[in-house]
C-alpha cells in the first residue's frame, strides 16, 4: 500500500540507499523500500531522542541528516519482514520469526515497561519494539503478541487452546518456546500441559471408537482412516500417507450424520462444512470461490476435515445438461479434492442420491470409498436402544428385543424419536421411571414414513 510520504521520492540518503517508494507511515515516522530490496526507518528528531533516552537504540547506530529544516534520523535493515509497525504486520512464517519478535518484546519491556507497543516499530535488527508514543488507548501485551502471531487477529496468548488451534503451522512445543522468550510463563505452562491433538487422539483410543448398531461402519472407519491417523508411521513407510476420501449415502435417517459428527469428534480435528447455506451464491462464479476458500482453510488448518452435505447439490452429472456454473463447481471439487488429501485434510461427503453424481467425482482418486448406509436391522436397533436407554431410570425390564423387532428396517432417527417420546409421556405422566409402557405408547404413536400407509399428524380445522 502506497502512502503519501512527508519526504521527497527518490531522495539519497547518506547511507547510500535511495528512497522508492514509502510503505508505512505515522506522526513523525515513516518506513520506506529502499533500492537493495530492503527497508529503512526514517524518524524525526523529537522522536529518536526519546529511543535514545529511553535506551532503546545507541546513537551511533542512526545515521543522520537535515532536510530543510527537519533533523531525521535514519535505521536501515536488509530484511524486509523485519522492519514494520507491529498492528500492520503479517504473521511470521516459521519458529525462527516468531522467536525474533517474542524476544524483542521481551527485551523491550526490560527496559521500558511503561510505553504502550501495540503500535510500535519492530526492528529485528535491533531486537526492539520502538515505541511512537500515541495517546491510543493502550493494548495488553499478550493480546499484542497474539495479534503478532496470528497476523492480525486480536487474540490473548492466554487463550492457550483458541491459539493454538489458530497457529496450525506452529507445533506446540515450539509454541511454548516462543511464549517463554516472550515471558508469557504462565501460559506457556498451560500450553505444555494441554495435549496437543495427536497426543489426545493417542489417549482417546483407550476408550475405542464406537457407532452404537452400526458394527460394520463402525470396523470400515476404524481400518480406512482410524487405525491410518493411530499409526501413521508405519502406513507412511508402505506409501500411504493419508485416509482417502469417503462418501456415505443412503437414504435419509440412515444414519449418515450421526456417523460422521461422532468420527469428527473422535479426531478432535478442526471441521469445516460445505452445504447450501455455507457456500450457495446467486452470483456467478462465486460458490466456486467459497468451496475454493473453504478449502484453503482447511489445509491452513491440517489436520482437519471437510464435510459435504448434501453432495448432490454441488455435484450432480455435468452430462445432464446443468448449467454452465455448476460445470464450474465440479470441476472446482475435481481440483481441490486430491490436494486436499495431500496436504492431510479428511474429506466425508454425503448424499441420499448417490445416482446423480458426477461419475469423475466417484472415481477412485478422488473418493476411493463409498459406503451404503441402508436401514439398520433388527440386532443394530436393539444395539442403539440399549445406548439411549442406558443413561434414562427405568422400571424393572424393558422388552428391547421386541421393540427392535418392531423397528427395524426403519430409519435410526425413528429409533431415537420412539425413546425420546416415551420418556417425554412418563415426565408428562409425573412419573419418575420409564416403564414398557411408555414404550409401547410412543412406538405406536410413531408411523413409519418411509413405508406405504403412513401418514403424518394433522392440526388444523375440519
């Protein structure tokens, strides 16, 4: 961005190194780009003194020089990234940086703990913070080291998880290092004892992954991204590095989001969605732009994972005579998805009409598995029965079998819809126990829909 500079363009500064052009500037300051691709401080005299006295900067490092009237001083630096206003830079790209400008935090509140420097200058060279002495309302430092790290984000290192989820290129360990230069002791002593994400996964097995009667779905997720994540070393040796992609269809109340929300939360991996409401434009070309944008993220946050809702919405046959913007949307799914995979991002798509897809989309290389998930049976029912029951009081023994009898085939969603209502008639009933009964009652009062004869409850009048 280009700022009208208080100096002439192409002036020679006795360093020996011509102005091109101002890149940032303030009251009394202004950073320029300097011909040898580097940057240089240019400050007025008023201000400098301050530095000096201060002891933030030794004279002998300035050069000096008179434009007019005006006595200014001059700090040059090589680096471009390492001379620039603290609430205008760009998070650092490595441990290196980071550890630069958490050191020279530190080191300037050393010597001068007063000064607010959530404006100030960041000179590497110097390891300093220059503070420009605003009448701003002052900013802490933890939030200003947070805004630092995260590019601009306006976030508290003490906010130790939000962090580190934020800063996914930054291992934690080498978090808690720049958090310790920083002096952020307390914080980085949360951070070393919060697991980081592999370590909770590594922990998370001793409790197995479970989808309570759906066996083998269950077995499908544990051997094709489970186990691959748990042992990841080992896969990596033989050239797989990554889970591939899946897609599960069926038809609706199968089951098919309960399945993927419990996996998600099993990898306490960060989640992204893409459905009609999070990317759908009228405008074109710019659902592309969304689907593309999330998966920027996602790859920003790797590990992660990409959930498609509703896959045939966005990738439907382009040979069925589609508009040209939805050619544009599959063929922006048939690029994102491999480099997705490449850089550890998990991809779940769903759908009820696994008929219309886009065949190039189904293709292995881009969705390797595809899993039906039909209506549960009679032993996968009696299985999640005994789940939702488990937790609820009840009186003396429910005949699970025969009410599994009686659902399965059926969707899961009616399953849980049947135990919620009957706990929902013993409350209203007053009573303090969930009783056959109850059961009994709520099932009866459910009709399927998805079979001929049912029909929906009316309200309304005669």
């Amino acid at each position: 961005m280009a700022i009208e500079p208080w100096l002439p363009m192409g002036m020679t500064l006795p360093s020996g190194s011509i102005m091109q052009r101002a890149l940032f500037a303030g009251d009394g300051w202004q950073i320029i780009e300097t011909a040898d691709g580097g940057r240089a401080l240019i400050a007025i005299d008023a201000l400098t003194r301050r530095w000096i006295a201060a002891g933030l900067i030794e004279a002998k490092l300035l050069a000096s020089f008179s434009y007019g009237e005006l006595r200014l001083h001059e700090l040059s630096d090589s680096e471009p990234l390492s001379l620039c206003p603290v609430n205008q830079s760009k998070s650092p790209g490595n441990k290196a940086q980071a550890l630069a400008f958490a050191q020279a935090l530190k080191t300037t509140r050393d010597i001068d703990g007063l000064s607010s420097l959530h404006n100030a200058l960041y000179c590497k060279k110097l390891c300093r913070l220059l503070p420009v002495y605003s009448e701003e309302m002052p900013v802490q430092d933890d939030v200003i080291l947070g805004q630092w790290l995260t590019g601009g984000v306006r976030m508290s290192v003490t906010a130790v998880g939000q962090l580190q989820q934020t800063l996914s290129w930054l291992a934690a360990d080498h978090l808690v290092d720049v958090l310790n230069s920083a002096g952020f002791t307390s914080a980085a002593a949360l951070m070393a004892d919060k697991p980081s994400s592999e370590k909770l996964l590594r922990e998370a097995q001793t409790a197995s992954f479970e989808l309570p009667g759906r066996p083998a779905l269950t077995a499908f997720f544990h051997e094709h991204i489970i186990d691959i994540v748990q042992h990841a070393e080992q896969y990596e040796m033989m050239g797989i590095g990554f889970p591939s992609p899946v897609v599960l269809h069926g038809p609706p109340g199968c089951g098919k989001t309960y399945a993927v929300e419990r996996l998600v939360e099993y990898l306490g991996w960060p989640c992204l969605q893409i459905d009609a409401s999070s990317v759908a434009s009228p405008y074109i070309h710019d659902t592309s732009k969304k689907i593309a944008d999330v998966f920027e993220q996602a790859i920003e946050q790797a590990p992660s994972v990409i959930v498609i809702d509703e896959m045939d919405a966005f990738l439907a046959d382009r040979q069925s005579g589609g508009e040209q913007h939805r050619v544009e949307e599959v063929a922006e799914f048939l690029r994102r998805i491999p480099q997705a995979q490449q850089h550890r991002v998990l991809i779940l798509g769903m759908t009820n009409r696994i008929d219309i897809i886009d065949p190039a989309i189904l293709r292995r290389g881009r969705f390797d598995h595809i899993v039906k998930v039909d209506y549960a049976r009679e032993e996968e029912v009696q299985a999640l029965l005994n789940t939702l029951l488990a937790t609820l009081p009840k009186e003396g023994d429910l005949d699970v079998e025969g009410l599994a009898r009686e659902l399965a085939n059926r969707p899961l969603s009616d399953v849980t819809y049947v135990v919620r209502e009957a706990a929902r008639l013993a409350a209203r009933a007053g009573q303090l126990t969930l009783t056959q009964r109850n059961l009994q009652a709520a099932l009866a009062a459910t009709e399927s829909r998805t079979q001929q004869g049912g029909s929906p409850n009316r309200i309304g009048f005669i």
